[in-house]
C-alpha cells in the first residue's frame, strides 16, 4: 500500500525518463504522517542517478476520520446530538458527516454551530426510532476524499435513551421535553454560558449512594455553561404506575409521596417537588444541575399508612403491601386465636409486603388476620387484613 497516492502523480511525470524510482529513506515511512523522502532514479540505460534536492512527499494512507461519538450502539435522541470525529492525519480540512437508515446515505447538516469541523450537531427529531449508520467522510487539503470510510451504528430512541441532546440558548426561555417525560423548563437568564450550550440529558450508570428503590434517575450535564444556575429550573421525571393505581410500579413507592433528589457531591437533597399523579410525573425545583433521582419519602408517624389491596389474593395480587410507614418498621400478622403468623423487623424502606405465608414460608389458609406495626418511635398502628385464596 506504501506510496499510493502523490508518489504516483510523480511517477507518472518520470516514466518516460527513467526506469524507476527508490525512495530514501525506504523503510520508515509513517502510515499516518506525511512523508518527505528523496528519489532516486534509474534510467532506461540502466544508469542510476539522484540528486538531494529531488524529493517527493508520500502519503501512505487514505485521508481518515473516526467517529468517537456518539459510541457504537448509543441509544440517542434529540435536536443536537453531537457527532464527533477525530482524525491523525494533520492535513484534513473538511468532514462530512452522514447517516443511513437503509441504502442510501444522508448528509448531516448541522443545526447549531459547533465551531470545529470534527464536530456536527444532528437532529435526530425528525427521525423514527430504530438503527442508523453513521460515518465521517474526510477530505485532505490535496482534495482527496477517504474512498472507504468506516461507520459505526448508533441507535435512534425518542422513549428510552441513553442520553439526548439538544442546544439551550442563553437569551432565552429553554424547554426541553422528551417523548420519556422527561422535561427541563429553565427561566431566560438563568444560564451563564459561552454563547449558546448543549445540555445533555442521560440515564447515569453509577449511582451515587443511597440508592432508591424506584431506581429512576436523571443525569443533566451543560457544555459551555455552568451547572450552578442564576435562577431555578424545573426538571420533570416520569414514573411507571401503568396499572394506575397510585403505586409506583415494581415499588411499594405511593407516587404522591415522591420527591425529586439532587445529589450535591456528597449526598442527596431533597428539592421541593410536585407530583401530577394522572400523568405520572414529579417535579423538583432546582438551582443546580447533576444527577437527579425519585425517592420516596417516609412519612412522619404511622397515621398515614397504607394497606393494600384490602382483602388480598396471594395468588393474583402476590401481596398485601404496607406503604407509607416510617423509618425502622417492625410488622407483625396474627391470625384470630391471637397466635403470630408472620414477623418482619427492621424495615427501612418506607414499604413492605406480606405474601400470605408463615414464617416457616407455608401457606396460611383464607380468613381474616391482624396486623401489628411499631415503629422505633413508639409508634403503633394495627387493623385487618382479609386473605382469599
Ligand atoms: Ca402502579
Ligand atoms: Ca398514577
């Protein structure tokens, strides 16, 4: 492959003169750099001759960009999305950027300016979801173009994924809405940015501590701006209560209990929060952006705790769940002769359930039974539960 390409316009002035040419030096030609080497000749007669000041630069390799972002099967969504290249040729002085869904490729026009050519800003909102291809087609300043640049496949997903993009403008009111719920409505003059930002919206990782059992969170990062805030922000987060019935699914989490957290670099801070309990979404109000999580809070005493569903079929509903309790819940289940059936110690989530089982894991039969709660408070709250097998 070495010396393919300006080598053979040289060659091409020579071949009527000379049998061939030898490059010095032969062997450490960089496949990334550009080359200067001195020729010598041979002529037809067989007569060898060079001369010093004859000298040709060799490329050895195609112009070449490398798309560093998004990553190969991102999940991506948004107005902004940048698309970043890098490239270790020094002589590159332009890239297109373009996507496939199927056959035929599309260029990215870039719908903010990012001041680089190694960076392109894609609006993906106009685009269904599913699998796309991506690549940067570099072009050096001889005007040669990569014949075969490589492309990555990135997914598009409005409803769930890894991370959005989109610009914020500092002169203005932003809104940023998601198809996931998710929304950030910032005040006009609440940011400080270098001209206009990017914020990026992304579903973290790595949680910090304190996990929460609803295991929703946000992460809002701001490029060219800064993450302390002139005026506070409103950060919108959905929940799942598909079944409706105002409990977080997959939680014992009640969703007009929840509160919007914001990790502050050392712990969780609870932002006030507003809960539209139709649509299932929580909103906080922040002065800051970082990692943001729905936590559900634990209420104060045990005048506020929840049974439910009351009576309970183990085998449709699993279980009967306790919500609403405080810190450091004990719960104990009798049957009517007064005998304990069931005993559970040191609850420290806000919720519990009971699946109709004894403590040696058997199932009880159908009837009504009493339930016992305490808390490290004192506090005591105790009723009925019906089972129906
Ligand atoms: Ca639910
Ligand atoms: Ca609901």
């Amino acid at each position: 492959m070495a010396g393919k390409k300006r080598i053979n316009s040289i060659l091409a002035l020579l071949v009527l003169e000379v049998m061939s040419v030898t490059l010095h030096p032969r062997c450490a030609l960089s496949r990334t750099a550009i080359n200067t080497v001195s020729l010598a000749y041979t002529s037809l007669s067989n007569q060898s001759f060079s001369s010093p000041s004859d000298t040709a630069i060799v490329e050895i390799e195609n112009p070449k960009a490398t798309i560093l972002r998004p990553g190969p099967g991102d999940r991506v969504s948004g107005s902004a999305v940048i698309v970043e290249a890098a490239s270790e040729d020094t002589d590159i002085i332009s890239i297109k950027y373009q996507y496939r869904e199927a056959q035929k490729w599309t260029e990215i026009t870039s719908s903010m300016g990012t001041g680089s050519i190694f960076s392109v800003a894609w609006d993906t909102t106009h685009l269904s979801d599913g699998s796309y291809d991506l690549r940067a087609v570099a072009t050096d300043d001889e005007g040669d173009t990569d014949p075969y640049p490589k492309s990555i496949t990135v997914t598009v997903s409005h409803l769930n994924p890894d991370y959005s993009e989109d610009p914020l403008i500092r002169e203005q009111e932003n809104i940023i809405e998601r198809e996931d719920g998710v929304k950030i409505w910032l005040p006009a003059g609440a940011l400080d940015c270098d001209g206009n930002g990017i914020v990026r919206i992304s579903r973290p990782d790595q949680i910090p501590l304190g996990e929460n059992p609803a295991k929703i969170y946000i992460e809002i990062e701001l490029s060219s701006c800064q993450s302390q805030l002139n005026g506070p922000a409103f950060i919108s987060i959905s929940y799942p209560d598909e079944d409706d019935n105002g409990i977080v699914d997959g939680t014992f989490i009640l969703e007009e209990n929840l509160k919007v957290n914001f990790w502050d670099g050392a712990e969780w801070i609870e932002l006030p929060t507003s809960v539209d309990t139709e649509n299932n979404i929580a909103t906080g109000t922040t002065t800051h952006f970082s990692i943001f999580g729905l936590f559900g809070v634990q209420a104060p005493d045990l005048s506020d705790v929840v049974v439910y569903p009351n009576p309970f079929r183990p085998d449709k509903d699993g279980t009967v769940k306790f919500l609403n309790l405080t810190e450091n819940v004990k719960i104990r289940i009798y049957n009517v002769a007064g005998e304990l059936v069931s005993a559970r110690k040191d609850i420290t989530t806000g919720a519990a359930g009971w699946d109709g089982r004894n403590d040696h894991g058997r199932a009880v039969v159908s009837g009504i039974y009493i339930y016992l709660i305490t808390d490290k408070n004192g506090g005591k709250k105790t009723g009925k539960v019906a089972l129906i097998r």
